[in-house]
C-alpha cells in the first residue's frame, strides 16, 4: 500500500483494528487521567511505510501559514486539496464514523462530532526554536454551535527523538505545577480532552528538524465539564515568563471581550478548509 492507492476508508479500516486491538488499556489511560485532563495515546497507528509517505508529502513551511507572536510560532495549513492527496485522506481517515464510535466509546463521551470543516485542525509543523505557549483551546466550533471536547494529534515525523522538543505538555494542575510531558513519537496518536481547565503547550523544538503533525477536533453538544463557559483561545506564558504572561493575560482579556460584541469575531477566521460548493 502507497501514497497512490491509500483512501480515508482503507486508511479507518488500519486505525480501526488498532483502537479495537488496544480499548481496554485506552480506557484505562483516559479514566485514571480524566480527574484532571483526560488524555490516551496509543502507537503503531498505521503501517510505518504508509506514515512515512504521510511524512514525505508534507508541505513546506512556504507553502503553509506562519503563525508568528508571543503565543505561538508554528506553520499550520487547513486548505488540503492545495497538498498530496494523502494528506486529505490521512486526516479524514479520523473522522470516519467508525473511529468516531471507538472513541466515544473509551471516553465514554455519549455523542462526538468530527469537524468536516478542519477549524483549527489540519495539519502543523513545528521546526527548530518554535512553539506553542501554554493554552486553552478555543471552546465552540466556528459557528459556536457545539463545543469543543477533544484533540487529536497524529505525529508522522519519523527518528523523533526525546531530546528533539516539540512534545505535548498537559498541565492538570495548573501552571505552578509541573507539566506532564507526552512525546510526539512517529506514529503516535494522543487524544486529550479539551475543556476549561486544560491547559496544555509544545515544548520548544530543539532539533533541526520539523516536527509534524495531523490534528482533528471533535466536538460535542453538551461541554464535558459542568463548569466550562464559552472562551477565546487563551494563552499565558510559561511558570518563568511573568511579562509574557501578563502581556497574554491582556490580550486575552481584550479578545475575550470584543467576542462578547462580535459573536464571531471582527474578521472571518481563516484557518478553515473552503471546499468548493
């Protein structure tokens, strides 16, 4: 199986058997984590020659989106039939009913919604010196109809070494306490829950190398805590950046404000897939 004949249905089917192979101990992972910020991660998603292709048809960073500020500093890219077919077909391969399904059921989340329309999700890369700031992910979909409840981040960047960086932080305790780091290892799927209280961040890559990742959301019609109200994406420095976290704290705030006068913002997000009617 290569890069030409793969789909997002033969591309499920793999997936599938892993998570079904796997349920048992992917339920245990997100139940003894859930008290804080839920998350499982499992290895060995796909068949290696097939990620690496996943790995080879990654765009340039010229051919992505620079995201460059004091909350984050990353390329990321939502618009797939700019890129290699399979790129499409890998992040779709996450939406099909049947991972849906598996999913829901090690959660134990009662109904979850993959987002045709990649808001935030896509694709991400990640080289030496960038990162991404302590967060909580944006609450709702883009038409704040839902919210959101879980991030799944698929790592296709081959030889990812412990010491290379860019790795996923969860900070269950807040950020006076320390972080759990989860290794964006090749071929590693981690899905985390995302609600009012989950922090997480990419540590700093370290490497010169690209870090590169396959993300989806899923999204939910109740929050999964009682407690989570609509926010903004919302950042904050990390525990040694006291400037860079009171500059985050108001910029948040000022976001979080006009979005109280503009429902959906000032101007049109643009990271979204626009597909052709």
């Amino acid at each position: 199986m290569n890069s030409n004949t793969v789909d997002r249905h033969s591309l499920a089917d793999l997936i599938s058997e892993r998570l079904n192979t796997e349920k048992e101990s992917l339920r245990h992972q997100f139940e003894s984590s859930k008290n804080g910020i839920g998350y499982f991660y499992l290895d060995d998603v796909l068949p290696v020659d097939i990620v690496n292709d996943i790995h080879k048809n990654f765009p340039s960073p010229e051919d992505m989106t620079l995201k460059k500020s004091l909350r984050e500093h990353k390329h990321v890219a939502a618009q797939m039939n700019k890129y290699h077919p399979i790129l499409e077909e890998a992040i779709y391969a996450f939406q099909d009913k049947t991972i849906v399904s598996h999913i829901c059921d090690i959660c134990k989340i009662e109904d979850l919604y993959p987002d045709d329309k990649l808001y935030a999700g896509g694709l991400s890369a990640m080289h030496k010196g960038q990162f991404l700031n302590p967060h909580l992910d944006n609450s709702h979909d883009i038409e704040r109809n839902r919210w959101r409840a879980l991030n799944l981040l698929f790592y296709v960047s081959p030889n990812w070494n412990d010491d290379n960086g860019g790795h996923l932080e969860l900070w269950p305790n807040g950020l006076k306490k320390k972080q759990v780091v989860v290794h964006s290892k090749f071929n590693r799927l981690i899905v985390m829950a995302t609600h009012q209280a989950s922090w997480h961040s990419v540590s700093p890559v370290t490497a010169n190398a690209s870090r590169q990742c396959v993300s989806n959301y899923y999204f939910s019609d109740q929050p999964l805590q009682p407690s989570d109200r609509f926010h903004v994406t919302t950042f904050r420095g990390r525990p040694e950046q006291t400037v860079t976290n009171q500059i985050l704290k108001l910029d948040s705030f000022l976001r979080m404000n006009i979005r109280k006068i503009f429902k959906k913002g000032i101007v049109e997000n643009p990271h979204v897939y626009k597909k052709d009617n």
